[in-house]
C-alpha cells in the first residue's frame, strides 16, 4: 500500500501506547499553534484546558472530538498523525489544499483529560460523558455541546475505542468498527443516517484492501444518552468510530495507522468513489467472541474432563505506567469464544495462583501446570 510509505513519513512518533495524557498533547499542540487555529473551549471538572484546533476554511464543517472516555486514546494519536500530515502532505498536497478549501475541521483532541490522567473511561466526578448528551450535567458535555451549537457541523465525528472482546466473522477481530447511529427508536433511516452510512461505507470499502475482514459496525440500538444518538437527532450525520484490536497490537500503533486511512478516505484525499448507503448493510456486525487468552484442553479442580479456560487482561495504571492485569473470565467445556491467543493445555492438570479451584474474575498471578512448570507466554503479547 503506497499509503504506508506516506504514514512512515509523517507519523507522530512522540505519541505512543495506550496512556495518552493532556501533558503529552501539550508540546504538540505548542507547535501546531503556528500553523493552526487553537483554542481553550472551556475546562474539565479539574480545571484541565478542552482545546479545539481549527484546519482550513471551507463551508463544509466538519467537527470530530476524541477522548471523551479517557482510555480510550487510539484516535487521539491518529488525529495528531492527521494533524501532522496536514501540516506536510507530501505528494498529496494537491488533494489536501483542495480539502481545506472545501472544509473547515474542528477537532477537540481531549474531551475528557481529567479520565485520560487516571486512565479512566468516566470523568473526574465519575461520569460517563457518553451518557450525559441528554443531562448535560457535566463541564465537558457543557463544552461540546456549545462547541456543536456555534459551530453548527455538517458532519460529527465521535472517536473512540474499543475493548479487544469484539471480532467478525472468520474469525478476525474488529481492529476498526462503525456506526450511523440511530436518530429515533425506530432507527429510521433518516437523511443525516444515510450520509452517515454513505461515509462509513466509502471508509470500508476503500480499507478492504489492508484490513479485508477486520471491519465492522455496531448494534444501532437507540439512545438518547448518547451523544452520536443526540446529534443524528438533530440532523447531523454523526459517525461512531470505534478503534479496535488488530494481531498482536495491545499498544494499538498499527490499528491508530488504519484510524488515520480511514481519515484520509472519509476526507475524500486518498479516495474519490462514492458508495450508495445501502453498502453499509454488508459491513458485518461485530460480535463478542473474543478473549485475550483461551486454554484448551486443561483439566481444573475436581473435573474429569479437560475444559476451556478464557483470560481477558485488564488494562491498570500503576505509577504512570500501564499494565494489562490477567483475570479469568469464563470456563467451560464448550466454550464459545476465541483467543487472540490460544494453548493448548493438552489434557494437564493446571493451578491457578496455586490452587486446583479456579474462580471467574480472579486476578491470574500464577498460571502453572500441577505436575512442575509454568505454562509460557501465557501473559506475552
Ligand atoms: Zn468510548
């Protein structure tokens, strides 16, 4: 994909891993001041600054926020690596002048850097932003909300990530997934929802070729909690990015490179087909088959048969550093999910932390077979 070479030229090597904070936003957004329009929208519940930064002038508006659940970073490093590439677009220059002349960008990188500091989805009073669109009882709902008011976008962006539990048929996991959010109970599809559908359906289709069948949508379930509900109520097609799990990529660097593809083909700069909405419809619905870890064939406790064991990580902050904490999430003989990594136990006898009893959500600190040995990389990824 030529597209690689240009995002090894302009990716923004100073963000990395899961545990994005305001502080390392700061620097960045220091510099893209000389070449950018920046703003303090308002502040979060601690007193943090909500920045916007504004790119070109047109009369199409799109406006897109990231970090609204603080842990939820992966598009937040894409965005930086957009910025970026907007600031130096190579050989693309043409197709980006040609966007900032037909579009003005408003992007709130960090809607909630109060959750972002203690790796929390919620805010600092313990509030789920993206259930507040109605209540509005939060400063950074307040915020977006007025930011959504005055800038009065012809197109929403609500980004975020997803848990690695998801995946698509195949089985492949769901690196990226999307929604048109509905706009009513009926989940009609209303003019906003099918530009909406339009957009994420030319997204797909122009990734296939790199992510062919790690691309899905989400249940479209109506909620006047939510944000993107909210807005497509109003009128404006809204899109629900959720970036996922790609193989091996717990720091999600290759699944922020597919968010940032998905930018430059949403924005019509590595693309220029135009699907009919209805291809929405072929994107296949996640599902919720996946597990970190799934043992087979290991005999636990007092049972004679060997059964599956499924081990999801949890992903905690410890003195600034994040730790994907092992626990043990379901059991069975035939369990229906699938590891990102799968071992085969081979009939043996296992301990967890020691002990034949094993018990769901119990933190795995030891994982060893009875007879002598630790079971490897088990906790490697
Ligand atoms: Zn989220």
């Amino acid at each position: 994909m030529k597209l690689q070479h240009l995002y090894d030229t302009i990716k923004n090597n100073s963000l990395s891993g899961r545990y994005i904070t305001l502080s390392d936003l700061f620097p960045i957004l220091e510099k893209l001041s000389a070449t950018c329009a920046m703003t303090v929208e308002g502040h979060s519940v601690l007193g943090a600054n909500l920045y916007s930064v504004r790119w070109g002038s047109g009369p199409n508006k799109i406006l897109a926020w990231s970090q609204m659940h603080g842990n939820e970073s992966t598009t937040t490093k894409a965005l930086f690596d957009l910025f970026a590439f907007l600031d130096s677009p190579g050989n693309l220059k043409a197709a980006v002048d040609s966007f900032l002349e037909k579009n003005t960008l408003l992007v709130l990188p960090m809607l909630n850097p109060d959750g972002a500091e203690t790796y929390t989805r919620e805010n600092a009073n313990q509030i789920d932003l993206n259930r507040d669109a109605k209540k509005r009882s939060q400063p950074e709902s307040q915020v977006l909300r007025s930011v959504f008011e005055r800038f009065k976008p012809d197109l929403c962006l609500n980004l975020h990530d997803q848990r690695t539990i998801y995946g698509l048929p195949g089985p492949k996991s769901a690196t990226l997934s999307f929604l048109a959010p509905a706009a009513n109970k009926k989940r009609s599809l209303t003019a906003s929802r099918k530009q909406s559908m339009q957009y994420i359906a030319t997204i797909a289709a122009t990734l296939s070729e790199g992510l062919a069948g790690h691309i899905g949508r989400y249940d479209d379930t109506f909620n006047e909690y939510c944000v993107g509900d909210t807005f497509q109520r109003l009128g404006v097609p809204t899109i629900l990015f959720e970036a996922g799990h790609y193989p091996n990529d717990y720091q999600r660097e290759e699944t922020r490179k597919y968010v940032f593809f998905a930018f430059l083909a949403l924005f019509q700069i590595s693309v220029t087909t135009n699907l009919d909405y209805r291809a929405y419809f072929d994107i296949p619905e996640n599902n919720k088959m996946y597990r970190d870890v799934v043992l087979r064939n290991a005999l636990v406790s007092n049972n004679e048969r060997p059964i599956s064991l499924a081990i999801q990580y949890k992903e905690e902050l410890h003195q600034e550093t994040l730790r994907w904490v092992p626990y043990l999430d379901a059991l069975g003989p035939d369990l229906p999910l699938i590891g990102h990594k799968e071992i085969d136990i081979a009939g043996q006898q296992i301990l967890i932390n020691s002990h034949e009893n094993v018990f769901v959500n119990e933190e795995i600190v030891t994982l060893t077979y009875k007879n002598g040995g630790s079971i490897e990389d088990f906790l490697s990824f």
